[in-house]
C-alpha cells in the first residue's frame, strides 16, 4: 500500500490547502491499533476515566478559537455552527465522565444461593466488562461531535475501550489537532497517549476493520461505505460488532387538519429544517407527505417562500456537490416530477436550496419513482401530495428504516381526537425517533435519547447518542462460585465502589 499524502482542502473553493499527514500503511495501522490495545489497562480505574474525559473536554474549551478556525477552513460550516458543536463535544464527554463515576453503566446483579428455587440457584454475580480497541470511523458533517472526540470516542472511552479513530478525508487537519488534544489530555492522567489512535486514507479504513485486535467498530456516513465496512467486519473469522449509522430519509407526515389549521407555520418550518446546516444532517427531512387540496396549497406556497429567501450556500465537499447536483437532475426528470423552487447548482461551488413535488399514488408501488425514496444529501426535500390516508398509509409502508419519524397534528388530533395515534403506532415501526409537532433536526444529548433506527438507518438496534451509547462497547460477564477474595471489586457483598447494584432482586443505590 503506498503511503499517498492527505491534503487539507478548502470546500469553498476546492483547493488544496497544506499537506496534513501521509496515508497509513498497514504496518503503521497494527502499530496504531497494537498501542491502544497496549493501553486498555490504564482505563481499568472508573475515577482515572471520568478524569481523562473531563481533561479532554476542558483541553477542547481551551483550543476552541484554533479548532473553529481549522474546522471552518476545511468544512466551511460557520463559527457559529462550529462553535455551537464544539460545546456540545464538550458536554458530551463531560456527561460520559458523569456515566462513568455514577457506575450504573456495568448493570452489576448478584444472586446468592437459593437451594429452595427449581432449579437451585447458585452463587452468581454479573456485570460488564469492555470490549477491547475500538475502531470509530469519522463523519463528513460534524467534524467535532461525530469524530474525533465525538460520541462514539466519548462512550467507548467511558467504557473502558481505547480507540483508534479513521480520520474523515475532509477534515484531516482538523482531526489531527483534536487527537493531540485528547493526547494531552490522557498524558495528563498518566495515560498512555496510543490509548487514541489515528489513521489517516482509505485503505487504513479496511486494514483496521481487518485488524484481529479491534473489538468493535462505530460508523457514520453513507449506506455503500458503511455497508462495505459492515460486511467486512461480519465476514473476519472472529466478526466483531459494527455499529453503523448509514442513511435516513426522515418522514413527515402532516395530516391534513393540522394543514387547515397552520399550513404557513409547517411550510416555514420545514424550509428550515431541510436548509440547516445546507441539508447536510443526517436527520433532515427527505420526504414529506402533504394533503392535496387548499391547505396543502397554502403549506406549499409557504415553504416556496421560505425556501426561496434561503441562500446558496457550500457543501462540506465537491464529490458531495457533484452528487447533490446529479441526484437532483435524476430526480427532476422523472414525469410528473415538478420543482416549485429547483435545487441544484448556485456558483461554481454552492449549491441552492430547493424541493420537488409528486403526487403520493407515484411513491405507492415499486418502480422508477422509488429514486425519491433515497436520500439525497443536501438541501433539497420531495413533497408528496395524499388524497386520502390510504395513499399516505401506502407510501409509508413501502420505507426503509429511518432515525426519524414526524407528524404534525392538529390541536384537536394533538389531545386524541382523530386519527394521531393510529399514525403514530404507524410511524414507530419506522424509526428510532419518533416526533409530533416538531422537526427531526437536532439530536440532544440526553439520557432518554435514542439516536438510531431500523436498517439502514443503523445497522444495531443501538444509540450513538446519548448515556446508553456506551453500551455498544461492554459485554456482559458473569462469575459463578467464585471466592470472595478472588471476586472484582465491583461484584463483592460489600460492594466497596458504592455502586447502584441488584442485590438478590432488590435494587440498591
């Protein structure tokens, strides 16, 4: 494998800006992922843990102005945006530190003989343990809270896993700085500093997935990379756990008395959702089903204003600007096709925000028209127009799993007239997230929150937001019969960590 450099490149103009790093060989990626592996030990202490990611979050908040300043030079998404991901960076690894001092996380129960029971009960006592190095692959569209430091560094750190992370070619310079900051951070707990690696080019990608000291594996981008990595990590002769987020169309459905009664409002709001970040989330709404008739016309008009006051703005590459250009002319030469406001190309490296139209009956049944049912990355959204809810009912059945769900209700349908629940039961086969009367751009960190869904929108029925996302990265253990003394701290009768436990049935905290 030749070692090719890794350019820093300038999305607004396509340029290349400094040479950041050289393609990893496959020696260099096992020396890499051999490091972490050397370092799972210096993870064992819970308080050494929560310390280091405090460390690094606080590291983070002291490099800010750099890292907004090379984050925006290579993504072009903005101060503002960045420096609002980067908090969130922050608290995440902040809230995973708090994860990790409260102890829930390892589910300690213990069982003590029970002679009486049928069948007898021995001694047993189970908790969970990590997985070993874990191999994060880096989005495109969050260089800060879906990287480097992001959620699935954040959660599998918590858990006790060191990571070596496959930078995203877009943001090169940028993940180099962040892994010295984390670095640093660790170096400051006595931690070895290989306890987060990184790797930079495509073949470093598949030599990690390959590699027999990886344990896991956390994705986020496209369904065809991430589903080469899926199957590249089912088919090793141990295969491992791949955790991948890999594309969502995110739904809408807006019933028709929720149209009557504030069409302006939803086309308002959902211009804005389908244009943040210039459509670039991995929750924006790629599908709307709208009412025919009055209302819908007045929710159209609306968005075609939103829409068409938004201006063009960069995507976070040029192969993503190619694609967002072609995928919409495919889309808008399908008959009966139409483009109120038509995305596609602004300048010579912008693109413009837009939404097409289709009547439902189209979406209902296999065929040509199941190219609007793709997600298309990008500030464009399809509107498919219902008359009645069977052809809403059908076009729904015919979707993919999705991290989203959305319907707008009316006030009445709200409080449990009508048909809200029925839509509702409909939607949650769908998606991990399920939402009313809102818009699925968003996510928070949040113990509740469950940021995943039914393939292909992830490929585990797992969260990479929020608390529980440290569970992709443990694995369950019990010891039965086993002598006080030989016991881990966190399984003996005394319980000398003070941690929330189930003893023989009853929950202690």
């Amino acid at each position: 494998m030749a070692a090719a450099p890794v350019w820093s490149v300038d999305p607004r103009t396509g340029k290349q800006r400094e040479q950041v790093a050289v393609e990893a060989t496959a020696q260099e990626v096992d020396a890499t992922v051999r490091a972490a592996h050397a370092a799972r030990g210096s993870l064992a202490d819970r308080t050494v843990r929560s310390a280091f990611l405090r460390s690094a979050a606080d590291g983070l908040e002291a490099a800010k102005d750099h890292l907004v300043e090379a984050a925006d030079a290579e993504t072009a998404l903005g101060p503002v945006r960045l420096t609002g991901e980067l908090a969130r960076t922050c608290y995440q690894l902040r809230a995973f530190a708090d994860i990790v001092d409260e102890g829930a996380f390892l589910d300690v129960v213990i069982n003590h003989p029970d002679d009486t029971a049928t069948p007898p009960i021995p001694d047993l006592r189970r908790y969970k343990v990590p997985l070993g190095v874990v191999a994060v692959y880096s989005a495109s569209n969050f260089p800060f809270a879906f990287s480097v430091a992001g959620g699935d560094t954040a959660s599998a750190l918590a858990a006790g896993s060191p990571v070596v992370v496959k930078s995203h070619p877009d943001h090169p310079a940028l993940s180099e700085l962040v892994a010295s900051v984390l670095r640093r951070a660790a170096a400051g707990h006595d931690i070895p500093e290989g306890v987060v690696g990184l790797v930079h080019g495509f073949e470093a990608g598949i030599e990690l997935i390959k590699h027999p000291l990886i344990a896991a594996a956390g994705f986020t981008g496209s369904i065809r990379g991430g589903r080469a990595l899926f199957d590249a990590a089912a088919a090793r002769p141990v295969p491992i756990p791949f955790h991948g987020e890999l594309g969502s169309l995110n739904p809408v459905v807006i019933t028709e008395a929720a149209a009557a009664e504030r069409a302006e409002a939803i086309g308002a709001g959902l211009a804005g959702s389908m244009t943040l970040g210039v459509g670039q989330f991995c929750v924006k709404p790629g599908l709307v089903l709208a009412p025919s008739g009055a209302s819908g016309d007045r929710l159209l008009k609306s968005l075609t204003d939103a829409v068409s006051d938004t201006e063009a703005g960069v995507l976070l590459d040029h192969r993503m600007r190619d694609n967002f250009v072609a995928g919409v002319a495919e889309r808008v030469e399908l008959p009966d096709v139409d483009s109120p406001v038509t995305p596609g190309a602004g300048s010579e490296h912008t693109v413009s925000a837009g939404f097409l139209t289709v009547a439902a009956d189209k979406l209902a049944t296999e065929g040509a028209y199941d190219l609007l049912l793709e997600e298309c990355f990008g500030p464009v959204t399809v509107v498919a127009r219902y008359d009645d809810d069977a052809q809403a009912q059908a076009v729904l059945s015919r979707l993919p799993g999705n991290l989203t769900a959305t319907v707008h209700l009316s006030t009445e349908e709200a409080a449990g007239e009508g048909r809200g629940a029925e839509i509702l039961a409909e939607l949650t086969p769908l998606a991990g997230r399920v939402l009313v009367n809102g818009w699925p751009t968003g996510v928070a960190v949040a113990p509740a929150q469950h940021h995943g869904g039914p393939y292909p929108a992830t490929t585990s029925t797992s969260t990479s937001v929020g608390g529980t996302a440290i569970e992709r990265w443990l694995r369950p253990v019990a010891y039965q019969n086993a002598p006080q003394a030989l016991l881990p701290a966190e399984l003996r009768d005394d319980n000398p960590l003070g941690l929330p436990r189930r003893f023989n049935g009853r929950l202690e905290r």
